[in-house]
C-alpha cells in the first residue's frame, strides 16, 4: 500500500472512529438526562400523592 492510500485511510478511519465515539457520549450524555427527568417527575408524583393522603387522614392539619 503507498503512504498516499495509508494517510488516507487513517483519516478516514480516525473520522468513523471520532464520530462515532462523539455520537455514543452524547446519546449517553442524553439519556442520562433523560433518565434524571423522569425520576424528578416520579418522585414529585409520589411526594405529591402521599401529601394528599397525609391531608386526607388529617384534615385539621397543615402539611
């Protein structure tokens, strides 16, 4: 293989092999935000449920 075709094949296999490690840290980066999202949103839920039963069995008293 001439050094031509070596140089160019490395640069384009450092580009795959750059964008593909780009598109897995975001698609982590991404999901794990996407994670945290939905067990803030869980647990308001559930926090917010319980509230309303503890006002439920005492309506006299300020939560």
């Amino acid at each position: 293989m001439s050094k031509m075709k070596w140089i160019r094949y490395t640069a384009i296999g450092l580009l795959i092999l750059g964008s593909l490690t780009l598109t897995t840290v975001y698609t982590h980066w991404e999901f794990s935000i996407l994670t945290g999202l939905f067990l803030a949103i869980l647990s308001k839920g559930m926090r917010r449920s319980r509230y309303n039963k503890i006002n439920q069995r005492f309506p006299d008293v300020e939560g």
